[in-house]
C-alpha cells in the first residue's frame, strides 16, 4: 500500500531537520584529518621553516588573506607548498588550529605575535580578541607601547583604549620608561592635548623638563617647542619662579624665557588678562573635568534667600563669583538645556515664585522668561527633548501633583498629566528616556516611591521604589545608573545614597556621604559626583564632596564661599 493513500490520517509530506551543532561536528572531523595528514592539499611554512599541513577551504574561510591568496592567479594558488615570513612556528600553529577549532589561548607571553600574525593573516576575530585582552593589560608603564603596536597594526579600538588610558593616567605614564623614549613630535602632540587629566600643569611641565633631561645633549634643542605646549600662565606664581624660570635650561633659552615672561605678565597684569589670551592661557578641557559647577540661589549664613551665582571649576578646585539672577531665589529648580542654565520657581523670602529666568555664558546675562502657571518652590526641574519639565514642589499652602513643560521654542508653559501622588522636595531626573520622579512628601508622609513619565503616552506609571524614604534629596545619572544622594526620612538627616541599574532592576547601597545632607544640589561633571550644600540638622552647610564611582569613595572638596546650602546646581562647559 502507498504511504501516500492511507485513509483516515493526516499525513505529513515534508519535514525540515536541523542539526544545530552540524557545522562544529563537521569541523572536528575536519580538524582529526588535518592532524592524520588525510586530505590535506597545501602545506604552510613558517619563518623558521616548520611545516603545517591544511586544507586550502578552511583556511580560505576563515582567513581573508588565504581567501585572496588561494582563489586569485597568484603562484601561491596552485603550489603545493606556501611559505609565510614573519610568522613563527609556534604563531602560525596556534592560528591553523584556530582556524579549525575557533578556540585559541592568548598569554601575556604570546599575546603580541598573535596579534601580529593574526593582523597579517587577516583573522579579525583573532585580533579583536588580543587587542581585548591588551586592553585589559593596560598600565603606565606599557600604554605606550601598546598604542604604538595598535596603530601600527591598524587596531583602532586598542589605540583609541591605550590613547584614552594615556590621557586618564598622564602623570603616572610621564614617569614610566616608555615615557621618556618616545620621539619629540609625539611628545608634542601630547603635550597638546587638551584631555590630558591632570591635577594642575605643573605635571604637564615636569615630564616636559623630564623628557629632555631624559638625553639633554640630543634634545635641549627641542626645548621651546616643547616648553610651548605647557600652559605656564596656568602654573601658580611661586611655581613659575622657584621651578620653571630658575631653571638653568630654561633661563639659557631665549625663546623658553619668553614663554616665561608670557606666563609673569598674566599674573602681574590680571586687568589686561582679557587681550593675553592664547591656547595658553586656556585650562585644558579634561575629559573627568570638562564642566563647571553653578551654585544658584541659596542661603545665606542667617537663613535669606540669595540670587547669587557661585561657579566651582573642578579643575583648578576653586570657587568663583558669577552674575547674579534678577530675583532671590531659595529651593530654588535648576537645569541645564542648550548650554544654558534655567532656575525656575523658588521661594524669595516672602512667597513662592512662579517665574523662570536663563542665563547665557556666552553674553554673561540672565534673562527673563515666561512664568509657569503655578507658583512652587521644592521642585523638580529636568530638561529633555527640547523642553524643560518641572514636577510637583510646594505652593505654599500644599504639596503639589502637578507637571508644567515649557517648550523652548515657543516660550509657553503648559500642563500634562498629574502626578498619582503629590510630592513636594521630590527628585527628578531623566534615565532610561523617561522622567523619573523619587521620593519627596506630601506634608504628612515621606515617600520612597518613585514614578516614571512617558511623554509618548503622556502618562505616569510606578517604578521600583528606593530602599530608603527619602525627601530633600538630589538625584544623578551616571554611567547608566541613577543615584539618590542625602535628604530626610522622617526622622533622620541622610548621608546615605544608593543607586538604581536598569539592567538588574534593583537598587543597592553605595558609600555614605562625609556629611548628612537634606536639600543637597548633585551634579555630575565627567566621572564624578558632586554633593552641593545642604542641611544636616544643625547648620546649613557650604560644604561640598566629591563621588569616585570607580573606587565607591567620598571626599571633601572646596567649600563654596557665598552660599549656605539650600541652592540648586546646573553644570556648564568650562568657557575660555
């Protein structure tokens, strides 16, 4: 009887097998009849003459340049017999078993020949492996040498990763060996750089000066160009006398002498500092470093509400004043948009304020703004999307629910969908593309819940609450995670934090703070953390610390000089 006539049952007339590890399977197999010389139609010769027998197929498949090599009308396409220079035997083992197996171990001892044979042979995957596995070797001591074996070898990720960690880590590699052999156009170009993370130029001059004492009868005649690259009118004045222009090889160039008398008359002549700008004179932009901290509002030491302007550069750690805002302003909203800064809201010491100011670095001006609808003071502000967004705060009677967006285009104000619960001292920030409002109260409960807002859907929905209750507090993003720094819960002023990671969906405890902060200012300038102020139960502070996300560590930094605590912060670029 016919399969195909049965009655009464359905049939299947085709089926589609799949052998998931079919192509392993085959290339084990493959690989046991390379190793028993079955099949195998070319021989591969190493640089030191070893021979290798193969399979013209695999290693065209797997290495683009056997492909080029077995399927064009080179000699080499039809020999028995190929011989490849420049790769050793144990090398040109190592990548023919890749070849077959996919599987290859990289040693600190073999890493460099793998990648150079790997790059010739045109084994990307091989490459990329090595030059991850560099990266993880990187030290002071042998960044160097690893960018100039990358770009040597066209491993552009490796040179971009050594270049990176060169420009983090300047100071300790200016004091390795590798340092004080490279030629003097990379030194100039280093010198240049204006990511050099460095905590003043004076480490930029002294491996300057110690990269020429390195070989002084060769390189004394490089000095003033090397000199040129050191921002010398940045050096402090008794840095520029007793070490750079009392040095005798400084002092017996005349071209390195007038650098210097550059650098004195910008400190002697601090009125005229505006027509001596030079790249010189501009501190370099540091990619841990590359903002400045505005301090808006405020307190004063006796509890009034200010409109001065405090701007802290974390790379020279010092506080200066900036213009003040039209209006006084404490608990105060501030935000950053379009390299201008927005304090928006407040309390002046009589009401809360509904209105909203800009200030621009570029003319060195704040102006005035549309109102919101709502006067609030406490109260979130974000920027995102072209549009600024404050979230509830305190009107002066009760704790608002309300959202106000101001679109910057049209100067206009308008509301979106409320909040589910009001929140007053609440958090706000922008992570994962949406609004994220945390903690906050209601003038009767502190909250640790946090709400997120789609603007898509114009709607708020409920996100893993915080481990802590926690009003008054400040709120950052940094590499991907969102950290809740200081504030109250009820009963206590708060130096703890504890951050938020999207792809655990869960939020832990981090290091504590120095200080208690409640109505603390966060700011994020590069890799750091920045707690601005505050209260911790007895005083308004001034005081500010830094977060070392990398090393989970809190220090002191310079205390801020005008204000007392309650302000709010935004972070611009560093202007010349």
């Amino acid at each position: 009887m016919s399969v195909m006539s049965v009655e009464g049952y359905p049939l299947r007339t085709t089926v589609h097998y799949r052998q998931d590890a079919f192509g392993c399977h085959c290339y084990e197999k493959i690989n046991e009849m390379r190793q028993l010389n079955q099949l195998s139609d070319v021989t591969i010769t190493a640089d030191d003459g070893m021979e290798f027998t193969a399979h013209r197929l695999v290693l065209a498949a797997s290495s683009a340049y056997f492909r080029a090599m077995f399927t064009s009308d080179m000699m080499e396409s039809r020999a028995d017999s190929v011989r490849i220079q420049g790769i050793d035997s144990k090398t040109m083992g190592d990548l023919i078993e890749f070849s077959y197996s996919g599987s290859i171990a990289i040693t600190v001892d073999n890493v460099q020949l793998l990648l150079f044979g790997a790059s010739m042979l045109q084994l990307e995957p091989v490459c990329d492996a090595c030059a991850e596995f560099l990266m993880s070797l990187l030290t002071p001591s042998n960044c160097l040498g690893i960018k100039r074996l990358a770009y040597t070898l066209g491993c552009t990720d490796l040179r971009q990763a050594a270049d990176k960690y060169l420009c983090k880590n300047f100071n300790e590699v200016s004091q390795s060996d590798e340092f004080l052999q490279i030629d003097k156009a990379s030194l100039v170009d280093m010198l240049s750089r204006e990511d050099l993370q460095v905590r003043s130029e004076e480490q930029v001059f002294e491996a300057a000066i110690r990269w020429v004492r390195a070989d002084v009868t060769d390189r004394s005649c490089f000095l003033s160009e090397v000199l040129s690259q050191v921002r010398l009118p940045l050096l402090s004045p008794h840095f520029l006398k007793d070490s750079v222009a009392s040095d005798p090889l400084i002092h017996d160039d005349l071209r390195c002498r007038d650098l210097v008398d550059e650098a004195k008359d910008y400190h002697l002549l601090p009125d005229r500092r505006s027509q001596m700008q030079t790249p010189r004179t501009v501190p370099r932009r540091c990619s841990n470093e590359n903002g400045v901290i505005y301090a808006v509002g405020g307190l004063s030491s006796s509890g009034d509400s200010l409109n001065s302007v405090e701007i802290f550069c974390p790379f020279e750690q010092q506080w200066s004043s900036g213009v003040t805002m039209n209006t006084l302003r404490s608990r105060v909203g501030v935000t950053v948009f379009d390299y201008k800064l927005y304090a928006i809201g407040g309390y002046d010491g009589g009401q809360r304020l509904n209105s909203m100011e800009c200030y621009d670095p570029s003319i060195k001006k704040w102006t005035s703004l549309t109102s919101m609808h709502t006067r609030r003071s406490a109260v979130g502000c974000a920027a995102m999307d072209g549009k600024i967004y404050v979230v509830g705060g305190y009107d002066g009677t009760s704790s608002l629910s309300s959202i106000e967006v101001y679109d910057i285009k049209t100067n206009r104000w308008r509301f979106l969908a409320a909040m589910s619960t009001s929140r007053s001292a609440a958090g706000l920030c922008v992570y994962q593309g949406q609004l994220q409002v945390l903690g906050g109260h209601d003038g009767l409960s502190i909250f640790n819940s946090v709400e997120q807002y789609s603007i898509i859907k114009n709607q708020w929905s409920p996100a893993t609450p915080m481990l802590a209750r926690r009003c008054r507090l400040g709120v950052a993003v940094l590499n991907g995670k969102m950290y809740a720094v200081g504030g109250y819960d009820g009963s206590s002023f708060l130096s703890s934090v504890e951050v938020f990671d999207a792809s655990v969906h869960h939020w832990t405890s981090v290091s504590c703070m120095t200080t208690s902060r409640s109505r603390v200012g966060v700011a994020v300038v590069g890799t750091k953390i920045y707690a601005v102020g505050g209260y911790n139960g007895l005083s308004n502070l001034n005081t500010v610390e830094q977060y070392d996300t990398e090393h989970d560590e809190w220090h002191l930094v310079t205390p801020m000089s005008i204000h007392q605590g309650g302000v709010g912060v935004g972070v611009l670029p560093r202007m010349p």
